[in-house]
C-alpha cells in the first residue's frame, strides 16, 4: 500500500518540478505537463482518494468559517434592526434630532454595495434587509461613524439617542473584526482545491476530446495561473499521501477484500446458526483487522458510544502513532432466504448510520489534531438489487449477495428496457 502511495508521490512531484522548471515562455510544453496532471488527478485512484480526504478537510473548514461568518455578521444585524426601529419619524425622538439624522443619512456614502445606511434601515423597518455580507462592513462602520458623531451631542439629553448611540457603538466594534474574517476568508480561498482540481481535469478532458476522430475543437487554451496553482495543487497532494495518508482508498480495498477474497468464509460464518446476533461484530472483527494491517487504528461504534470516544482508546491511538480512521459499520444480511435485505433497509441503516455520525463530529472538533477526520459510513448487504446509488464520498457499501454486481446491472437494465420496449408499437 506504502509502495503505491510513494509512487503516486515520485510521479506528481517529477511533473512539478519538470513544470517550475520549464520556462513560462514555454507555454506549449507547459500545457502538455498539465494534460498530464489533469489525467492523474482523473484517473488514478490513489489520487482520486487523496483529493477526497482533501476536499473533506476543505469542506470542515468551509462549515468552521462559515460559523465565524455568522457570529461576526450576526449582532450587526441585530443592531441594525434596533436602530431602524428607533429611528421613526412618528418615534419618541425629538423632531431637531430627527432632521439632524436625515441630513447625516443623505450625506454618508453607501454603507452596502448596493444601499445608503438610510435605505438599510429603511428596509430593516420594513423586514426586507437584504442578508449581510463581509464586504458590507467596512462602508458600514464608516456610515455607522459619521451617524455617531452627529448624534453624540444629544447623548445625555435624550435617552432614545443613547440607546441608538449604543448600538452604533456596537454596529461599529463588530465592524473592527471583519477585516480579520476578510482575511480569514482570502486564505481559505487559497487553500481550496475543488476549483483548481476542475480546472486541470478539464483540461486534460479538453485534450482527450481534440484526439477523437470527429472532433472540431482543438487543443485546451493557456490559462494564466493555472501551471502555479497545479504546483501548489500537487505539494498538497503529496503531503496527503506521505504524511496523513488516504483513508477512503483503504475502505475501497476493504471492499474488494471482502468481495473477491472473504467471500465464502464471510457468508458461511454469517449464516451459522449460532451468528444470528453476532452478524455485525463478526463483521466488525475482519473489518478492524484489515484496516490495522493498513496501516490505521479504526475506530469503530465499539470505541464510540452516543457520540463520546473512550478516552482510553484516544490516548492508544495517540501513543501508538497510527493514524486513525473513524467508522460506523453497519450490516444488513439475510442469508437464510428471508425479505429482510432490501434497498429500503440498506437506506434505512445507512441514515440511522448518519445520526450517529453527526454525534461524533461534535467529539472530533474538541481535539484540533483530530478535527479534520470526518467519519465514514459502511455497510454490509446481501441485497440483490443494485443500490450502488446509495454510495457516497462517505458511504462505502460492501456487497456479500449471491448475485454478483455485473448480474445485478444486467437486472436493473433489463428492468428499465422492459417498460421502455412495451411503449414501442409492434412491428408489422
């Protein structure tokens, strides 16, 4: 398993070093070098796996910022509303104050891309402000701060305008955060790998179709940018590979593993008499072994109990240097002839699967150095239909049925033909 990775690592590198080492004048051999990363990134599964961990990790630290969005965006709102709903003409504020805040309003420049502070609060009385946006806060503390000045004089005198001067004061605290989110947000963007990992596949997809014998497009145009940007792309790859490794890639050999070389011995021991209710720890059993001898510590929904983690079971995973990986199994077999096995249950175990998942991650985002594991959901059958499906980045469904999955496609096509052939009118 180390081989493959180490040699997924000696490619990708060989390819940057051989693009930072091409002049970028060079723009024709540039773009050959990344029809060749676009393809990797395609077509081997090893990278394949390695971009979803990644992609995963990206997709915690979207939920994670998208948190500190709201918090910062959040009491801006609120404060805002509370103005608007002081500033009223009819309102208990005095009519000299009154006009002093329109002419301020009329003077401030826009406090959103698209609005004055007037029309803001305008449409907050009214329930119609437009959602917040980072971008807003900085013209809004400045109109927020010219609105301040013209009211402070009235502060001890009139006790609507020192609530309204309060929230200001507020409105404009929580504006002196946003420059840190802003930047918070930029970094993220950099880190992100989905829109240049789409960019380089389609790239490669471009050239695979300027080599078709009927194509009328020719070969993928210079992006700017684009050579950098697979460079940073690969040393992040590489790094998933030699140091965190790829979790999903060894649940896809767990699978074959069961499938192809457990097969019989797995079925037999499932439907002993004695197995009835041991199904899922059997399972679980083979399962912990192989992941071990890949090189990880599973956790499984033995260590893990409503949502908590055996402290114990941490700390051995932590003391013995093995990179965890994190599972709720599941299995739905029936190996006795019964209609227990069907697609509904599969869907079924795989959403009360969920549940118990979404308990787990409020526990992994305690420890930072566990925060970006995301756990994954198998699930054992013996349905007989194809329910390939139901699979996800996160779902590994591993099938123990007597109907092969080649059987089970030519069933589900000829089950889709048939309607299909009966619509037809008869031939004369």
């Amino acid at each position: 398993m180390r081989d493959d990775h180490s040699a997924a690592v000696t490619a990708l590198r060989r390819i940057a070093n051989t693009i930072s080492s091409t002049d970028e004048e060079d723009k024709r051999r540039i773009r050959a070098y990344l029809v060749s990363v676009g393809r990797t990134l395609r077509d081997n599964e090893i990278v394949r796996a390695a971009l979803v961990e990644l992609r995963r990790r990206d997709s915690y630290d979207d939920e994670r910022f998208k948190q500190r969005e709201q918090a910062t965006l959040g009491p801006v709102t609120v404060a805002l509303q509370r103005v608007a709903d002081a500033l009223t003409p009819d309102g208990a504020i005095g009519e000299p104050t009154w006009l002093a805040i329109q002419r301020t309003l009329q003077e401030t420049g826009r406090a959103h891309p698209r609005q004055t502070l007037g029309d803001m609060l305008r449409d907050a009385r009214e329930m119609q402000l437009l959602p917040l946006e980072l971008d807003d806060l900085t013209p809004l503390d400045r109109a927020a701060d010219q609105l301040l000045q013209r009211l402070n004089g009235q502060f001890e005198r009139d006790l609507v305008v020192a609530s309204i001067v309060t929230d200001l004061a507020a409105i404009r605290s929580a504006c002196a955060t946003a420059q840190k989110v802003i930047e918070t947000r930029t970094l993220l963007d950099y880190l992100s790998i989905s829109r240049t990992v789409d960019r380089l596949i389609a790239h490669a997809d471009a050239w695979d179709a300027a080599l078709q014998a009927d194509s009328l497009v020719g070969p993928p145009h210079w992006q700017d940018g684009l050579a950098q940007d697979a460079v940073a792309l690969i040393d992040r790859i590489c790094d998933e590979l030699d140091f965190r490794t790829v979790r999903r890639f060894a649940l896809y050999r767990l699978r074959v593993f069961f499938e192809e070389f457990e097969y019989e011995r797995l079925r037999e021991d499932l439907s002993a008499p004695k197995a009835t209710r041991r199904r899922e720890a059997i399972l679980q059993h083979e399962m912990e072994r192989f992941l071990f001898q890949e090189g990880y510590f599973p956790l499984t929904n033995v260590a893990a109990s409503r949502g908590n983690i055996d402290t114990a079971v941490v700390d051995r995973v932590e003391k013995a240097g093995v990179p965890p990986i994190l599972i709720e199994l599941k299995q739905v077999t029936d190996l006795h002839g019964t209609s227990r096995a069907t697609r509904g249950a599969v869907r079924a175990e795989i959403e009360t699967a969920w549940g118990e998942v979404q308990r787990y991650r409020g526990f992994l985002a305690s420890r930072p150095q566990w925060a970006g594991i995301i756990p994954f959901v198998v699930v054992v059958h013996t349905c007989v239909e194809d329910i390939s499906d139901l699979e996800g980045d996160d779902i590994i469904l591993i099938d123990l049925s007597a109907t092969t999955p080649s059987g089970k496609r030519r069933r589900r096509l000829h089950e889709i033909d048939e309607p299909i052939a009966a619509s037809l009118p008869d031939h004369p």
